[in-house]
C-alpha cells in the first residue's frame, strides 16, 4: 500500500513527529511505501518539506505534494496548533479536498481529545469527523467523548500509541554519573502541566527512606516553553535539602542520548495533571521501566491494563510508590516483566502498525476484492 502521512517529522522537536517516524518505520517494514508531508525542517526518506504552520495555503500545499505522489490513502496527524490557528480550519480544507476533489481516502488521527473543547476547536473536530473517511484515537474513553458529541461511532478506530521493543543501553548508569545509585528519572520538557515539581518536592523523603537514591532530571532545552515554570523549578533543586542528590541533564538529546538516559532509570514518575496517553511513557516502557503516574484517566486506563506501575492520587502516595519500587526488588521484577509481556504482545510497533493497515484496507482503493498490493 502507498500511504501518505501529514505530520510533522524530526529533527522537528515534536512528539507528534517522533510518534510519526516509528509508525513510518513500521509500516515500510511490513511492505508498504509511505511518503510524510511535513513543516519545513522534516528530513529524512521520502519526507517532503511542504508547509509552514503560520501559512493561510496549508491545506493547498499539502493537497497539491500528495496528488503527485498518488497515495492509495492520506493519514493526517492531529494535534491542535501544527496546522495554523484553529479558526483558520486549515485541516479541513485539507480534508474536504482530499475526499471531495480526488476521493482520496482520508483518515485522521485525534492524538488530544478533550471532554470539553473550546467552540473554535469543536466545530474544527465536528467538520473533520463529518468529512473524514475514519478516526483513530488512543483511548477508549476518547472514542466515547468524541461519539457522545459528534457521533460517527462507526467511523472511530482505538489504536493505542506504539512503543518500541528495545533492549537496554549496556552501562548507561556508568555513563550519566550514577553508577551503583538506584535512579528516580523526571525526563521531557518542562511544562506546568507535568507538575516535575511535586517530584523534587517529595524527593527529600523519598532520600531519607533510600541511601542510595538519586533523582535525575533530563529536560529537552525549550527556553521558550513556559520560563517561569522553569524558573521555578530550578529555583526548588537549588532550595532543596537533597540538592547534592539531584542531577540535572540538559540538551537536545538525540535518540541514542536520550534511550541511554532512560536506561538508566530504576523508576520513572509522571506526576502530570493533563495530557492523554504519553510519547515519554511509551519511551519508558520500550526499556521496561517501571513508572509510578498521577490518577489522570489515560494514566490509570494505561496502568491497569498493562500492569506496568502504581498510581497515586497524592504527594503521600507519590513518594511511597517510587520508594516501593526503589527498595522492592521482587515487585519491581514483576512491573518490568508485565511491561515486556504488555508490549510484545499488545502495543509493539509492529502490531500497532498492522492495526494501522487493517484500518487503511477498509477504506483504500482496490481494483477487485482478490488484488493486494505489490511493489
């Protein structure tokens, strides 16, 4: 099949790029031929360098690099903001071209679904729904908000996000600075909403139950992203009784920098108060490390089926779950190999893209029943 992608895509720092070049990856290694309309800045294989976000001819731009390239389908990559300001309702013009000029199969994936939407962002996702030949989301409950509100239940598909099958970086410990430490990791950009400061909060205690505990925090360098946050943060390391106990890494953190970082990780908390189904977690868990969440739904929903890690609805809990993981050895065995066991057989790239392929053949262009596709 030849499947187009509409995405951002590295070295764009974006996780909706990084979720694109795995997904990519995955599908040219079962067989099929995919071309990624990007911003400008996306490199790489057949990657097409086609718009800008602040453009007001996005969907033109798109539409007119993805007829010369004739994809059996078109996948558009969602995030609120990659592709203009949402009143612009850039995204479905590209859609409405694309199903009503050519008859293109268009399929959307919705990486934010919210159970309230702003009215711009609403009628943006209404028209989409209405105009798109299928909908992928993440979650379950993402299906439910979005059928509960536009209808379309027929048209919405669940594929959760993909994670790599990886083994881990040999002496990443040793390689950070840490060696013979056990190793509480806050990794990703700082934003508020990933509150990284309850962690440093709790971390004093969590250092007076374990000697050797030491809480590394490796943020991706976005000075732009919410400073103050930042500011603050740094302001409670330095303020911190367990300052000499916390380590900070900085940098851009290609991919083998930052998968030997998180190999270096004995627990991994995400103490977020928003967002959905994380690209950072799924990072962690190609490395089977054990994480410990906040009780956001996409959170406790990922935790329960996977196993993987403990949930905690406060600071108390917080630091009593990464400390059980810290000094319970045979407990942490246990969420590393119901990590293995979740995504070997569950949300692997590889089948994650075979979900993607079995969506696309609904919808794709065939000349009979009986033909596949050969190239």
């Amino acid at each position: 099949m030849r499947i187009g992608i509409v995405s951002t895509y590295p070295p764009i720092e974006c996780g909706i790029g990084t979720y694109s070049q795995y997904l990519t990856g995955a599908l040219r290694q079962i067989g099929n031929e995919v071309y990624i309309f990007s911003q400008y800045g996306g490199k790489g294989d057949y990657v097409f360098g086609t718009y800008s976000p602040q453009e007001e001819s996005i969907a033109a731009e798109i539409f007119e690099m993805a007829s010369k390239m004739t994809p059996d389908v078109l996948h558009v990559q969602h995030e609120f903001g990659l592709y203009g300001h949402p009143s612009r309702k850039q995204v479905v013009e590209l859609v409405l071209m694309s199903r009503r000029v050519t008859d293109l199969p268009t399929v959307v994936t919705f990486h934010t679904v919210r159970e309230k939407f702003i009215p711009e962002q609403e009628q943006v996702v209404s028209l989409v729904m209405q105009e798109s030949s299928a909908i992928i989301v993440h979650e379950e409950y993402y299906k439910k908000i979005l059928t509960e509100h536009f209808g379309h239940a027929d048209k919405i598909h669940v594929i959760p996000h993909g994670v790599r099958e990886m083994e881990e970086v040999t002496d990443a410990r040793k390689k950070i600075g840490v060696e013979g430490k056990k190793v509480i990791l806050l990794c990703g950009y700082l934003r508020e909403t990933k509150r990284f400061d309850r962690v440093v909060k709790i971390f004093p205690k969590v250092a007076k139950a374990v000697d050797d505990a030491v809480l590394v925090i490796a943020s991706k360098s976005r000075s732009v992203d919410h400073p103050e946050y930042q500011r603050k943060l740094y302001r409670m390391i330095e303020e911190s009784p367990a300052t000499d106990r916390i380590m900070v890494l900085h940098g851009q953190f290609p991919q083998h920098i930052f998968d030997t970082i998180v190999s270096a990780a004995h627990v991994v908390p995400f103490p977020y108060e928003a967002g959905g189904q994380s690209g950072t977690m799924a990072h962690c868990f190609a490395f089977r490390k054990p994480v410990v969440t906040s009780d956001l739904r996409s959170f406790k929903n990922w935790i329960e089926e996977s196993q993987g890690g403990l949930v905690a609805s406060s600071d108390e809990e917080l630091a009593d779950h990464i400390i059980r993981i810290l000094t319970d050895d045979k407990l942490s065995e246990s969420l590393r190999r119901n990590i293995d066991r979740f995504v070997s057989k569950k949300v692997s790239w590889r089948i994650v893209a075979g979900q993607h392929i079995d969506v696309y053949e609904k919808y794709a262009w065939r000349p009979t029943p009986r033909s596949r596709y050969f190239g």
